[in-house]
C-alpha cells in the first residue's frame, strides 16, 4: 500500500526527538555483557541494536543477524573469548557476501577457533569460544574500523590486555577514538600513538550508567531537509552533545557550504537556514565519516550544486555498494555523475526529474537519503521499510515535519 506524505508545508517549529547512536549503543552493549554492573540509557530503537541484544542475551546456538555489519564483527570477536560457548553466526545474503576475513584472521592470529560455514572469507561463521592469553596482534587499518573496534571491545576482558598494531593508512579514526572514549568511560586504561594501540586488562569495572547520544547519521537527513528549504527553515532535534563521540558530529560544519548553521542548546541541537547555499564545488574527504555521503550527495544534487567527495573505499562493502546504487538512482533523477572505488564527482545540475522510483538496494541510507528531494519534486521510495535497520520512526517524523510529494512503498 501507498502512503502518501502529503501534509503542510515544512514547519520550522518542530522538536524531532532521535533515539540513541546506534555505533554507541552497539559498543556499549558488548561492553555491558563483559562489565554486567554496567547500565545503558537511550539505547538506539534500530534493528541492528535488537539483533544484537537478541544474539547475546539467546542461549540458542545459531544467531541471525540479519544485515547488521556491525553486530557480525563484534558478535564475532566476542563469542570467540566466551570459553566453551559454540554460535553460529549468520545473517542475510548481503551480509553472506560481506567480508570478514581480516577480522576473523586478526582473532585466529589471537588463539580464536573460528571456522566458515561456506565460503572461505565470510559469513556465516562457527565460532568455538576459548580463552585467549596472546596479546599482540596486527590488522589492516583501512578496510574497516569496526574491525579495530571489535578488538578493542574486546581487549581489556583479556588476561594480559591487547596490543594492536595497525597495518598502512587508518579509515574511520573518530570510530575508533568513540570506541576508545567509551572504555576510558569505565576507567579502562589505553593508548593509542602513531600506528599502535594498547589497552590494559581489567576484570570488573564499577556499577555506572551511560547515557547514549542521539545519532548523528539519523541527523544529517534533517541538515539535509533544513538545507532544501527556504531561507528561515528550522527543527530542533535532540539529544545532541557539542563535544559527541561521533564522527558524523561533522555535518555541523559540512553543512555551513549549505547555509545551514548549528546552534548547540542544552541537550538539543538547532538547525537553521539562514542564506543561500555556496555554489563552489564541495570538496570534501569523509573518511571518517563515510556513512554520511549519500546525504550529501543528495542534497548537493537537490541544490544544483556540484561535488567531489572522497575517502568513500568503505562504502563498497556497506549493505549494497552504495558508491554503485547512488550512481544509479542520482542518474536516474538526472543527475551527471561518476564514481571510482572510493570517490563521486558529481556536476551541476539545473533539473531534477519528477515521479522517479527510488531503489533502496536493502540499504536503510539509501531510502532516508534520497527522501528530502520531496521538498523538490514529488519522488517515491521503494522498500521504504528498510529505514527500521538504523531509524524506526524515520517516516513518521517526516510526516510530522510536512514532508510532502513523497510516497513510500
């Protein structure tokens, strides 16, 4: 069934409450299974956090987790140090052509038991839990920080800590610093210089509570929106942090090209469209903040404002090769676009076609993406549910925002 987005006009006096970062809730929930005094507020409301809480708190021996990446690196990483446990980690056919062969190296390299179930480099995996006393260990820092992180989630549960060395150029640095602010959290001792990062061990923590940030990556939607409206647009979101652990906290720069300014208030962010955006060309390298480069390319094709965005090597082995679908989807709206295998130039454009079907590609980044471009021309999203992966309530905030023009399928 069609549902459409048809309501008023944007309004500038909305206050859209975002749940918990997905990436912290994640992290936090590992480390509460290792620190059971540990207690988590504003968990992320994502499938990706329910999946990963139902594989740790399930006695079952297989564990589906669907299309959450991060839930099969950190669920890899952390069964293989549960002693005598046996999981089967699984998930959907994306994720079954994801790889995971670095990580799961990185862990044999530790002591780990881990087999692949069918093909070699991949999910799913059979992992026998041991207890693993090696302390050293090197990966490769530029195929994906939640490798690096899955370590380091681990590492301080380990007898004798963890010592890694990271293997050529770092991708995702603020990833792996949220990961390593989480653990100084706990007072857990580490260090990271140059290419080596050591955490020391430590047994138990002391009873505390965390409260989670809102997500970033669920923000830039509204950037994205406040940027495709008028000159006075405005919605206030919350609960945002001006010193966030959160790499995507960039878009409140990124977004100034856009005439959009970020006014931190007490637990809650303004957005505001106070000019008109700059017409040169955005330059902009988001290797440590990969996950926000549909937004951006979407909304600098809905402005008619060109863009060369680099540092994008991670996005090929996201839930689709999200470099590919946004070539295609932005083609098909009429856009002129190229990608490499880790960069998108995009050029000027002066037209936006009407009426186009958006292919999501189960990709929940590719449907909020491409949803603010209603503001611009009526445009409909197929697969539109896939936004539950990272933001359940995506589609009716921007029914109460007034986004209009846009049908969901």
């Amino acid at each position: 069934m069609d549902l459409k987005l048809n309501t008023e006009l944007f309004n500038s006096e909305n206050h859209i409450i975002i749940s918990g970062s997905k990436s912290e809730s994640n992290r936090l929930l590992i480390l509460q299974q290792l620190y059971p005094d540990l207690q988590i507020e504003n968990l992320s409301d994502s499938d990706d956090t329910h999946h990963l809480q139902e594989a740790l708190s399930s006695d079952v021996t297989i564990a589906d987790i669907g299309h959450a990446g991060t839930a099969m690196r950190f669920l890899t990483a952390f069964f293989a140090t549960q002693e005598g446990v046996v999981k089967i980690l699984q998930g959907s056919e994306r994720m079954h052509n994801r790889p995971i062969q670095i990580l799961v190296d990185a862990l044999r390299d530790l002591g780990a038991d881990i087999e692949y179930v069918k093909k070699e480099g991949y999910p799913p995996l059979k992992i026998l839990g041991k207890r693993l006393t090696k302390d050293k260990v090197s990966i490769n820092g530029n195929v994906s920080s939640q490798y690096i992180s899955a370590l380091l989630l681990i590492a301080p549960s380990l007898e004798n800590g963890l010592e890694i060395e990271l293997v050529g150029e770092v991708t995702s640095i603020p990833y792996i610093n949220m990961t390593l602010q989480l653990l100084h959290q706990l007072k857990i001792e580490t260090e990271f210089k140059g290419q080596i990062i050591k955490i020391k061990p430590k047994p138990t923590v002391k009873k505390q509570a965390i409260v989670v940030e809102s997500d970033w990556s669920s923000a830039s939607y509204f950037y994205s929106i406040v940027a495709l409206s008028k000159i006075g647009a405005s919605v206030k979101l919350s609960a945002y942090k001006k010193d966030s652990l959160q790499g995507d906290s960039c878009l409140s720069e990124i977004y100034k090209h856009f005439g959009v300014v970020t006014t931190f208030e007490e637990n809650s962010i303004l957005l505001t469209k106070e000019r008109e955006h700059n017409s040169v060309v955005l330059n902009q390298d988001l290797k440590n903040a990969p996950d926000i480069a549909q937004t951006i390319a979407v909304t600098c094709f809905g402005l008619g404002v060109a863009c060369d965005l680099s540092g994008l090597h991670t996005l090929k082995i996201k839930e689709t090769d999200r470099l590919e679908a946004l070539r295609e989807e932005l083609t098909k709206l009429g856009a002129e676009i190229l990608v490499t295998n880790e960069s998108l130039h995009l050029k000027t454009s002066s037209k936006i076609k009407e009426n186009i079907q958006i292919a999501t590609y189960n990709d929940h980044r590719m449907a909020m993406a491409f949803a603010p471009l209603a503001l611009k021309v009526p445009i409909e999203i197929l697969e539109a549910e896939v936004v539950t992966k990272s933001y359940r309530n995506f589609w009716k905030d921007m029914l109460s925002i007034g986004i209009q023009n846009v049908t969901i399928k």
